[in-house]
C-alpha cells in the first residue's frame, strides 16, 4: 500500500470522518419492547461469514489500488448469502471481478467516506452523552459514552479526530461541551482534559480504532442521552453481525436508527481536503459499516452504536462516512485499548472539592512579579455551601504567597479560578514547586491539592556590544553587467538581532554600490554594488562600521555563521 499521506487523490476517492464534515434523522419509535437476550448472529451464518471473510481480505489489497475503490466488506445478498462488497467512488469502475474464489461480488457506489465531525446547545451539568463536544481546535463531535477505568475514574468516550485533533493535541488539553463550533470556550465549558488517544496513522499502516478519552466526573458527564434519545446504554457489549438493527444518539442527526450491512470493512478515510482533493487520509481494517446514508452525518463523530431492541448493548464507535454508509470501530476493540468499560450505574453522592489547575509561567527572571492562577472545582454530586478556604505556597523556599477564600462554596460541577501574584525579588535561583490546596474536609484527598513548576533564572547582564554575526552573499547577471549582494546580519553580545543598527561598508571594483543600511526587525540588511561590467572578475565587500546606541561595535567578535567569511569582508566572484 502506498504512503497515504503522500498521495493526493480527488475528494471523491474517500470516506470521510463525521467530525463536522450533518444527515437528517430518520424516524424512531419509543416502543422498545421487552428486555431480552443480546442479539447474536447464527452458528452456521457465522461459519459462512467467517469464510467469505478470508477471502475478502486476499483481495482487498489489490482492489484498494484499483482508481474509483474506496473499501471492501462481506454482506449478505437477497437471499441471505454472504457476498463480498465493493465500494466505489463512482459508477462504472472497470476491471471489477464478478465473482471472488466461487463467492459472489456486489458492486456499491457509496462515493467517498469522510471523518465525521443539535445536539449543539450547552447543556447543564452533567451533560448528556450524544451531545456536542470536541478539541479547543476542531470544529464539534459527539460524546458517545460515559465510561469507567479499574480505579473508578470517570471519562468521557469521543474519537481521536474529536477530542485528538488528529493526534496534534497534548495531554491535558481541555475537552469541551459544546463544541468550539457550536459556541464551546475554553476553560468556561470545559467537562473534562485529554487523558489518552489511540494514534491515527497517516503513512500507510493500518488502523483498528480512532478513539480518544477525556478524564472528567460525574459532576460534569451523565451517563444517559438526552430525552428523546436512547437513554442509558448497557455495560454489556455484544459483536455486530449483517442484519442487525442498531441505533445511535449523536450531535447532528440525534436519534437514528439503521442496520449492520457489512462486517470486515476495510476503507480509505479522508481527513483533511484541499479543493476536490483528499490531502490526508487513513487506511482503517476491521470496521463495521451501517445503513441507512441518513444514519449519519458531520458532527456524529463519536456516537456510541448500540443494539436497537430493550438491551441497548454497545455495538460500535461511530468515526467515518459517505452518503450511502457509516462506518464504526468495534466497540470492544475501543474498550480494551484503554482499559475501560461503559458506566451504565447512577452516579452516588460524593462530596468532592479539588484543585483542577494550578497555572502559572514555566519560568521567570529573579525579582519578577509572576501571575499564578488557581482553579477549585466541586466534582463531587452535591453542593457545598460552606466557605473554602484555599492556600498557595513556594514549597521550596517554604513561604506562603497567599490564602484566599471562595465564599459560600461551590454547586456541584461549578469552579472558581483565583488570582494570586508572586514577588521572586527574594527567590532563590533554580525550581519552585508552587503548590495549592484547600482545606475543606471532603471524600476524596488525593485531589486537595495540585504544584506546578516555575524555573526562576538570574537577571541577565544587560549587553553592552554588537558585531557581525554572517555575511550572505549572492549575485545576479544583467546581461553585459552584473551585480553583487551581501546580506549584514548585526547581534549583540547574546547573538540577539539588533534591530535599528546603521551599517557602513566599502566595496571594491566601479559599479554602483549601496554601502550603507539600517538593519530590520532579524538584524538584517542588505549593501549592493551594481552595473559591474562582466571584465569585473569579483568585488570584496567590508564592513567598516556598526552604530547603534548603547552599543559598542566589537569588530574583533565579527564571524560568519556558515564559515565562507571572517564576518568582516567577503568576496563575491561574477556570475
């Protein structure tokens, strides 16, 4: 498989991710029946599927190279019979096989698929899943699930291209409800920061999942749709099979309902376009692929799928589409990555006050009055009335830089961020370990208190020299004559850029010559002599002086960065 990342093909070639990249939503009933067993595909449909498989993915390699096929997957035809799917751009792809190893081919014209990216409204705390949310840096997706890790930390399940921006996010980027492009600011609808992502892999390798977690809490994330959508999935997952009847709750399109039509779905999915053209794109295996069209659209991106009957058994991660199909990642595949499960219990109350964020400069010059903020949030289910009292201290020095206090507490899922300033005229040199706590008695202590770094570095000698730092020599012909360039780059004694330096300089030979200049906001300016006549073999150029005030120019510190000079003259031999 070629390097994806390298090739450009038309907009039409791929699928598309549903972060906003929006279906309408088809009809739904409320009657969800009787609670019943998890739907389960028959032994001997299994058999055959499993069979149909194997050999779809002999030939998928070599149908993906093929212009106009965008994916493959095993289906069933009108009788119940596996078939092996293509999906292609456009109708009429030539050179297609009618049949693969004795098994029939079903040819589908599902155009690209893309990356999926209301519910758009902000939404009280908790907020539901199946709403609005995304990356400070994205446009909005969906939240699909609330779920929980072994210890009891509570997440917020989204995509990679959701809450990763595409991998380019860090650790600790906030995750907001709603979306930026819905109205979300960060830190004001913050639910939740970037705990872990399954890296997406733009050069040719195959992927399984694009998924991303957001640690947050039951103050911020509920576990159940909205009203009109589904209401609480299940923790038990179950795997999808052709024919089975799924449902999803998801930003744009909300509740829809729709069925399994291909299994072992092997797609290109188109990231990022230019005009008509994919510029980044990804190979995903093992995907499961939905219809209706309408089962999504941009801005589902992350919906969790799940049985349509009274069980609500996850199924899959919604991530991709065209206008034809919706692609998902397995569910357990998504699960298992990050070691978490669906929280389907109700939360319990918990008292719970913490220190969300100390935030201050990584570092400062001694004597600065360094800014540091301090954000308390209650992540606990109940309010707290009571004053908290918050402290700040240099634990490294072992001085308190201040105490402030949030009257009246704080509401469940409510935050305040206070100000404090801090005088380094009396810090020692080297880290400070800032450190920030409260002292209201809560359930929870592992998150009463919380440090960030700060470097605090010795005020710098001010610099009291300039000198050369590189002559850039260049030339150009004009027919019978000729002309020589030098770029002067002034620094001072930090080789900082002098900005606003006058320079002089002299040339030799007797052509016009610019030997004098001021130097830009890079230090930079430029000297020229030219009309040089070809019989002119070369010219020499040299500085004869730098002024600037307060600076002293130092011509025996004149050097060149890459070394064709002694930083004082240069010779510029015609062209």
């Amino acid at each position: 498989m070629n390097d994806s990342s390298t090739r450009r093909h038309p907009l039409s070639r791929h699928l598309i991710p549903l972060a906003l990249a929006g279906l309408v939503g088809v009809g739904c009933s409320d009657d969800r029946g009787e609670l019943t067993a998890p739907q389960t595909e028959p032994v001997l449909a299994q058999q055959a599927v499993s069979a149909a498989i194997a050999i779809q993915e002999r030939h998928t390699e070599r149908l993906l190279a093929q212009p106009g096929v965008v994916g493959t997957g095993v289906g069933l035809n009108e009788a119940g019979r596996p078939v092996i799917k293509i999906f292609t751009e456009w109708a009429g792809v030539e050179g297609l096989p009618d049949r693969l190893e004795g098994l029939p081919v079903a040819v589908e014209v599902t155009g690209m698929f893309f990356a999926r990216s209301d519910p758009t409204s902000r939404f009280p705390r908790p907020v539901p899943i199946g709403v609005s949310t995304g990356h400070p840096a994205i446009t909005a997706g969906t939240i699909g699930a609330r779920v929980r890790n072994a210890t009891g930390s509570v997440f917020a399940l989204s995509n990679n291209h959701v809450y990763a921006n595409q991998n380019d996010a860090n650790i600790g980027d906030s995750a907001l409800q709603p979306g930026p492009t819905d109205g979300g600011q960060d830190p004001g609808d913050r639910i939740g920061e970037l705990y872990d992502f399954e890296p997406i892999n733009f050069n040719g390798g195959n992927n399984t999942i694009d998924a991303a977690i957001a640690l947050s809490s039951v103050a911020e994330l509920d576990n159940s749709t909205p009203a009109d959508g589904y209401g609480t999935p299940s923790p038990t997952t179950v795997a999808a099979f052709v024919g089975q009847k799924v449902q999803k709750f998801g930003r744009t399109t909300k509740l829809t309902k729709g069925e399994v039509s291909e299994i072992n779905v092997t797609a290109e999915i188109c990231y990022e376009v230019w005009l008509i053209w994919c510029v980044k794109s990804a190979i995903y295996v093992n995907q499961i692929s939905v219809t209706p069209g309408v089962f999504s659209d941009g801005g589902d991106s992350g919906s969790l799928i799940v049985t349509d009957d009274a069980n609500k058994n996850p199924v899959g991660l919604l991530f991709a589409g065209s206008s034809t199909h919706t692609l998902a990642n397995p569910i357990d595949a998504v699960l298992s990555r990050f070691n978490v499960s669906i929280d389907a219990a109700p939360p319990t109350p918990l008292t719970d006050i913490a220190i969300a964020s100390v935030s201050a400069p990584a570092s400062a010059t001694q004597g600065d009055v360094v800014p540091v903020d301090v954000t308390v949030q209650n992540v606990g289910t109940q309010d707290v009335g009571d004053d908290i009292i918050v402290t700040l201290r240099d634990d490294t020095d072992g001085d308190t830089i201040g105490t402030q206090t949030i009257v009246g507490g704080l509401a469940a899922g409510a935050s305040s961020t206070l100000n404090y300033t801090w005088d380094t005229g009396s810090a020692s040199l080297g880290d400070h370990s800032l450190t920030a706590s409260h002292d209201f008695s809560d359930e929870n202590a592992a998150n009463n208190s919380k440090s960030a770094t700060v470097t605090i570095a010795d005020t710098p000698a001010l610099s009291t020299g300039m000198h050369v730092g590189d002559l850039f020599p260049y030339k150009s012909s004009e027919g019978k004559t000729w002309t020589a360039y030098v770029i002067v780059r002034i620094e001072d004694s930090e080789h900082d850029p002098v900005v606003g330096a006058t320079v002089y300089g002299r040339w030799t030979g007797n052509g016009l010559a610019v030997d004098e200049c001021t130097t830009d906001y890079a230090g930079e300016c430029l000297m020229l002599s030219t009309l040089l006549p070809k019989k002119t073999r070369q010219v020499t150029f040299t500085v004869t002086g730098v002024v600037y005030q307060g600076l002293d120019y130092v011509a025996s510190d004149n050097h060149d960065a890459d070394g064709d000079s002694d930083g004082t003259s240069i010779t510029i031999t015609k062209p």
